[in-house]
C-alpha cells in the first residue's frame, strides 16, 4: 500500500494563536514538535495498516516544519515548495492508494479555528461554484484528478465536519474546536493517539467509498482584503473582476482552476 499524508499546523492539538505557527516565535517549536508527532502517529497507523511506502508534504508556511529525524524509514519527505499547482498535495498521482490530511483547519469566513484561512491571510474569502471553500475540498478535488481516495483527516470541528459532509466514509479526527480567539483542545497525547488509530482503522476499510466526485464545471472567485491585489490579479489569462475585490475564473478543467490559483493568489 502507498499512501501519501499531507500536513498543515493551524489544525492540530491546542494551537490558537498565530504566533504558534510562525517560526520567528519562541512558542512555534512547542507546536512544531506536535505537527511532527502528530505526522508520526498517521505513518505508525499507516505503517499499522500494511503501508510500504508513505510520502508526506510539508505544508504549512515554508514547507519546513517536520523534524525528519522523527520520520519512519518507509517515509519520504516533500519539503519547501515547488511551485507546483498542486501545492499541498505536490507529486500525488494514481499510483497512490489514499491521501491523508493532518492538521487541517476550517477556510475563510468562518469561526471554527481562530487561525482559520484558505491559503492565505491576504483573502477574504475563495468561493468554488458559489460555496466558501477550504484547502481541505481545494485537494480533495485535486486528489479526485487522480481517482486517489481522501481517506482520514484531523483538525479542528469545523473541518472534519465539512469533510464528512463531502466525505461520508471519510475517517475524522477532531482535536479542537474554535471558540473566538480561543480554542477548546484535546491533550497531545490523545489527538496523537485518535490519529493513529483513526489512519489505522481508515486504510482497512473499504477506500474507493473515499473517492471524491468532481464537479463537471468550475466558477472561481476569490475575493482579496485590498481591492489593489483584485485589480492586477485579474490581468490572468481567462480571469476578470466581478466585484472591486473579488477576480473570477471560470472553467471545465480543474487541473486550470488550480493552475489559476496559483498564479492568481
């Protein structure tokens, strides 16, 4: 079995402010260390469930987060970032039996996680076909591209919830809950554990019941805080202004709808 994890910080256990995910801050090791176990614990449950190779992302911030010393010998380790549309998923493809998210978070425009966000602070918001949307949906349709099952996520209540209305068989894990600038967290310990388990217990089970349906059409609109950004983001090839904030891109493939955020954003 082959399975691919990607990994985020905003989503795992206790974290609630954004200096605990910046490196320049002394409280970014502490959750640091806890993204990197709670990575552990999903390839000792992979590994627990007959994985023979695990690829991992590093996908928060620099893409240079995971203690790689920490890792198991069956991992490999996709650190910084390539430039890639695929982004928090870099290198997926269809020889991958499942994906696996770690640390997710709820998107923007909603209370969920006080870190919550799409991809970055400078939006108020992305809208895929008129909906909100969260960078867990952006790389489940990416995974879909690729017929790979979205097997498992943990992160906070507002994700895993969103994931299992688009998922039903979708295994959660939710270590935390949001309240304003707050946040209601489980020990360490226990996310870790519910985390392994939880990845153990996903990769036995009936995986193409994870597979991800595409939408046969795409309409795009990201809408940024500052106006500035809207109006030259909008110069992208197929892309327009439908508001003096928001750019629009519209489209079949969603291959170029990731293509355009990456440019765009």
């Amino acid at each position: 079995m082959k399975v691919y994890i990607s990994a985020d910080i905003e989503g795992v256990a206790g974290i609630s402010h954004w200096d605990e995910a910046r490196k320049e801050h002394a409280t970014y090791q502490e959750f640091r260390a806890a993204m990197t176990e709670e990575v552990v614990a999903a390839c000792d449950g992979a590994i627990a469930a007959g994985a023979k190779e695990i690829l991992i992302k590093d996908a928060h911030a620099t893409g240079r987060n995971i203690m790689a010393g920490r890792l198991p010998a069956s991992a490999r380790l996709i650190r910084g970032w390539s430039g890639h549309p695929l982004a928090m998923v870099q290198e997926l493809d269809r020889s991958f039996d499942a994906l696996v998210l770690i640390g997710y978070h709820s998107k923007a425009g909603t209370q969920d996680n006080p870190l919550a966000h799409t991809l970055t602070l400078q939006i108020a918001g992305l809208r895929l076909n008129g909906e909100l949307c969260s960078e867990f949906r952006l790389h489940s349709y990416a995974a879909a591209l690729y017929g790979v099952p979205v097997v498992f996520i943990s992160g906070d209540k507002g994700i895993c919830g969103e994931a299992s209305e688009l998922i039903r068989s979708i295994r959660t894990a939710p270590v935390s809950e949001g309240r304003g600038a707050s946040t209601i967290s489980v020990p360490p310990a226990v996310s870790q554990r519910m985390i392994r388990e939880g990845v153990g217990e996903a990769l036995k089970g009936d995986l193409a019941r994870c597979r991800v349906e595409l939408p046969k059409h795409f309409v795009l609109e990201i809408t940024f805080t500052n106006p500035i950004d809207a109006y030259r983001k909008a110069w992208y090839p197929g892309a327009s202004q439908s508001g003096p904030q928001t750019v629009r891109f519209e489209g079949a493939d969603y291959f170029e709808v990731l293509r355009a955020i990456r440019f765009i954003m």
